[in-house]
C-alpha cells in the first residue's frame, strides 16, 4: 500500500506545482469556484490508495530494494542492512535449542534479536505519521469546541431570527443549522459535521451585516464544506511527507473562502461588494480558525487578496475546461508512471521460461542473472542453527512471492529440520497451484544447497485458519520427486564449490517444470485426478476442505463397475441411482464411485460424507450421505 501511496503522491505533485503556478493567471479570467473543484478531486485522489497505470507505461520507476534490517542487544552490533538479505551476522550468542522459532518480522525473544524489512520500517513510519498528524488536528478542533461550549448560547430571536429566516429562503436551504452567539470567538464560523452550528461572535451587527455573515456561512453549510476539510485533513495526513500537499491544502482553504465570497456577491453592484469587504473587517482578526471549521474574516495579505477579489467586479468565466483539463492531466499523469515491483531475478526466469515454452527445447535450460546467483552463493555453508542467516536465505528466495509467516529450526537432534511457514490469503486459491507448488521445489533445493547439515525441509501453506498443505524434503530422496532426478544427495552437496558450479545448479533448479508434466504416461491420470477434484470442491464449496477419501477395501461404496453391479452390493449406490435419472444412461458403462469426507474448515465442522459418481473425469451424479 505505501508504494501506491508514494506513486500517487509523485505522479500527482507535477499537476500541484502546475495549478500552483497558473492560478494567479488564471485567477483573472476565471472564478474561483474551478479550483475550488479541483482541490477537492485531486484530494480524493490522494486518500486513493490504488493506482491506474498503463500496461505499457513510457515511465517505469525502479521499486525499492528489499532489504531486511536486524536489531541487536546486549552489546552486541546494533544494526545491519542488506540488499533482500542479512549481511553475515552470525551471532555466537545464539542457543542450540530443540526447537528455535524465527518470524519474519521478530527473531526468537530470548535471542534478543529482532528482524523487519524496510519495506515494513517504513510501512510503520508513514503509519505513525499519517495518524499523529490526523490526530493532532482532531483533537485541537475537539479541544476547541469544548473550550467554546460553555460561552456559547442562543441568539437573540429579536432580529437575526428573522434574517436568518430570510437568508435561508433565498438560498433555499431547507434544513436549518443552530444559530448560536458565542464570547469566546472573535469570527463568524461553521462548525460541526453532523449538527452544524453557525457561531457569531459577541458583536453589534447591523440588519445588513447580519444578513451578509449569514449568506456566507449558510453557503459554506448548503456546500457541507467542513466535510471538505476534513477530506482535505485526511489527504494532508495519508501525504504528510510530501510538502507540495501542505501548499495544496493552504490554496484550497483559500480557495474555499474565495469562491464562497463569490457565490455571496455574485449579483451584487460594487456598493455592494463594498459593504460585504466592510463586514469582513468588522470582525479582522488574528486568531487562527480551527483545521475543521470555515472562518468568515481574514488578516495581514491574506485579507488584501480576499478584498481584491471581492471588488473585482468584472464577470469571469467558469471554468469549465480549465477544470476538465487539469482533471484530465491529472488522469494521465498516473497512468504514465509505474514501479518495477518484480524482481528482476523473477522477470528474468518468466521471461527464459516463457521463451523456452515457445522453442520446445528442454536441452536450454532457464539462467538466472549472474547477480541473483552470487547474492545467493554468500549464504554458502549456512549453519543450520544460524537463525538470522537462515532467516536472511529464505527471505532471498525469488521462486514463490509468498509471504513467509515464520521459520522453524530443529537442532537437538539429527536429523536436522528447517520448517518454513508461507502465509496466504485463501486456501482456496491454492489448492491447484502448481507453479507455486513447483517453486516450493525449487526452495527446497537452493536451501538443501546453501545449508549443508539441514537434513530435512517443509515448506507449509497457512492462511488464518492455519496450515492446509505440507510440502516436506529430505535430502537423501529429493531426487525421488517428480521432475528431479538431478537432484541426487552428491550433486546438492557439491553445489557450492564454487560460483560457477552453482550458476550451474540453479539453471537446473530454475528449469524445473510443473509435476504433471515430467512424464506422458502419468500426465493424462493427474490431469483426471485434478479435473475430478475441482468438480468435488464445486460441490463441496471454497469454505470446506477434503479431510479424507474412504478407500477401505470391504466398503462397497468405493466400487468401479457398471451400475447393476454396484445397486447390488450397496443400498447407498442404489439410492444415488433411484434419485438420478442420469444414471440410467450409464447402465452398462463402468463407473467409479467414491466417498469424500468433507469438513468446513472456518469453523473447524460439521464433516459431511459425500458419495460420487464419475464416468472417467466427469461428475455424473453425488449424494450427501
């Protein structure tokens, strides 16, 4: 989210320092009311987290490198940095325990270590920022209104009822704000979001001058413009790094009072206008206006400006293609920029893949950047009980982008075992992955490689309601794996005797394919299986998982044969048949029955037992039993 916050806040600063500039000019030809407008788009804009960009866009901006940042105590080094990894950190202070758990974002408490990448070192800082400056402003503003609430008071209904009355008529507003008299403020103001009050101060104001406070801040009511400061608060506090978004926010508050004076004297002669500038100085005055209320007078150049404006008498346009314009610029300026998210090593990879597919040739295997193989071959002869390290590795992986949930290391006891836990958003999404399944692999080589006493290795799926796919290694049989016959014990222990023979290595692992397809005879009863399981989770539905497959040898409802002869050794299959008339366009085709046992794992329950019927890979019929 930061980067697309960072993105939009870059794209959108060249169109500020535009409007910036121009407003001044256009200011003369124009009224108010289009920057008005634009300030309050590109605004939204800015608490937009998502950007649009082009596939193609002619900007593309390099994403910031993933580095890890470890924190040390107890005397030890305090801080180290490193480009996607941890420099060589290993602290002797670390204990051989039986089980050590390392976080991506923490390291063991009793280590007192803790890791956290930069991306997340920022992500924090920017959240910290964000929330103090939105907080500020609120609590002043919330400050302010209790400071106020006791001096405020009913006004008088001898006269300003009536007026208020009248203005309201005019501007055919038809739900009325409080209208209070207040001693402790020196301005005119609109307060408030969900029960707006105008304040007025303790002053003598003539029919006239009443009548022209109260249009001004019955606009500002009519156009709900404290809402509009408040979403100019928001997007100053989501930017507060980005100065050019304080000058925005000061333009457009400015911009808030100009185009209410002109909405105010938009009829009126210059006599008129005259009287409305007097009314303004009658209550001039230097106290701030909280963020989130509308102040009626202004002070020092500000109120010259203002005054300059109210006088203008010459009729101005619109603006209306002065607006669309700037919108439009603005809309463009976004999608002309992108970030590179993707490492390179992984663009690299797809791209040789995607080029391999298209030869048909097995015998070009897929290589790695050069660079990509020496920020890996620093981690070479990793001990298995260095958690920093090991943490470090694995966070340098670029064959899955998932998201590493934890790290668990085994050292009491041979066999060694590393456990990693990758973190995704649904379970459902991954039941059939196989290219992340097949970068699974891949890890599991590079890290048998680079870490010479992990003696096994799994590599777990999680999402919030915990771990659904286990995918365990071991060295001595990771060749036994479909598609890895390279990989025997002496080739993954000889990796990494020097640079160049692990350049070599990781083609072979970066050339890896998809199970399904290593070899024809199997491929054609994997792709049935699978096609047999989405059918049973269309069923079944995403919030419910297999826990079991009944294959008991004396349970007739697993059967394949023809329909008659399974009516006749199961009355749960004669059933099935007795309620699906398309079983009988089967009768003496062979079938394949089959009971699933299902449970939602949401809830952890009920389990549900189902029986299927298949005619090869097409569902044909199931029942609940």
């Amino acid at each position: 989210m930061l980067g697309n916050i960072l993105l939009v806040s870059l794209t959108l600063s060249p169109v500020i320092v535009l409007l910036l500039m121009i407003s001044p000019w256009l200011h003369k030809r124009y009224s108010a009311q289009w920057r008005y407008l634009v300030w309050l788009v590109l605004a939204l804009r800015l608490i937009i987290p998502w950007r649009f960009e082009l596939p193609d866009a002619p900007v593309n901006l390099p994403a910031p490198p993933q580095q890890t940042i470890m924190f040390q105590q107890d005397g030890k080094p305090g801080l180290f940095m490193g480009h996607g990894h941890l420099e060589n950190s290993h602290n002797p202070s670390v204990s051989d325990s039986a089980s050590d758990s390392v976080s991506t974002s923490s390291l063991a408490p009793a280590d007192n270590t803790s890791v956290i990448t930069l991306q997340e070192l920022l992500l924090i800082l920017w959240a910290l920022g964000a929330v103090s400056f939105f907080l500020f402003h609120l609590i002043s503003y919330t400050r302010f209104r209790r400071k106020i609430r006791p001096y405020c008071r009913k006004t008088d209904p001898a006269v300003p009822d009536s007026v208020f009355k009248s203005v309201l008529l005019d501007l055919k507003i038809k739900s009325r704000p409080q209208l209070l008299s207040c001693s402790k403020i020196a301005s005119p103001m609109l307060t408030g979001f969900f029960k707006p009050a105008i304040l007025l101060p303790d002053l003598e104001y003539t029919r006239e001058e009443l009548s022209l406070v109260l249009q001004h801040e019955l606009t500002h009511y009519k156009r709900y413009d404290t809402w509009y400061k408040l979403l100019l608060l928001a997007a100053n506090s989501v930017h507060w790094f980005n100065p050019l978004v304080y000058f925005m926010v000061k333009a457009a508050n400015r911009d808030l009072e100009y185009s209410c004076d002109d909405l105010v004297v938009k009829n009126g002669d210059l006599s008129f206008r005259k009287e409305y500038s007097l009314t303004i100085l009658k209550t001039m005055q230097n106290q701030q206006t909280p963020a989130l209320s509308t102040g009626f007078s202004a002070s020092g150049e500000n109120a010259r400006s203002r005054f300059a404006n109210i006088l203008d008498g010459q009729n101005k346009k619109r603006g209306v293609w002065v607006l669309i314009l700037v919108l439009g610029l603005a809309a463009v300026s976004s999608t002309l920029v992108a970030c590179n998210q993707v490492q390179e090593s992984v663009n690299s990879l797809e791209s040789a893949n995607s080029l391999e597919s298209a030869n048909s040739q097995e015998s070009n295997p897929v290589r790695l950047p050069g660079s990509y193989a020496e920020n890996l071959y620093q981690y070479q002869g990793t001990d298995v009980d260095d958690k920093a390290r090991v943490s470090a590795l694995v966070q340098a992986l670029q064959f899955t982008d998932l998201s590493v949930q934890s790290i668990e290391i085994k050292t009491d006891s041979e066999p060694y075992q590393i456990t990693v836990n990758y973190q995704v958003g649904s379970r459902a999404d991954y039941r059939f992955a196989q290219d992340t399944f097949t970068g699974l692999s891949r890890n599991a080589a590079v890290l048998f490689s680079l870490i010479p006493k992990a003696d096994h290795i799994s590599l777990n799926l999680h999402d919030e309601y915990g771990d659904f796919r286990r995918s365990p290694y071991s060295r001595e049989d990771l060749d036994t794996y479909y598609g890895m016959d390279y990989f025997t014990a002496d080739r993954v222990n000889e990796a990494t005797d020097s640079l160049e023979s692990f350049t070599n290595y990781l083609d072979h692992v970066a050339a890896l394919k998809n199970a399904e397809e290593f070899y024809s005879e199997d491929k054609l009863i994997r792709k049935q299986n699978e096609e047999m399981m989405k059918q049973i989770y269309a069923v079944i539905g995403d919030d419910c998982e297999l826990i079991a497959t009944s294959f008991i040898t004396n349970n007739p409802m697993n059967f394949r044969g023809t329909i008659p002869e399974a009516m006749a050794v199961s009355p749960e299959i004669q059933k099935l048949a007795e309620q699906n008339d398309l079983l009988a366009q089967y009768k003496d085709k062979e079938i394949t029955f089959s009971v699933h046992i299902s449970r939602n794992f949401k809830i952890n329950g009920p389990y549900t037992n189902y029986l299927f019927a298949f005619d090869g890979e097409r569902m044909i019929a199931y029942m609940e039993l």
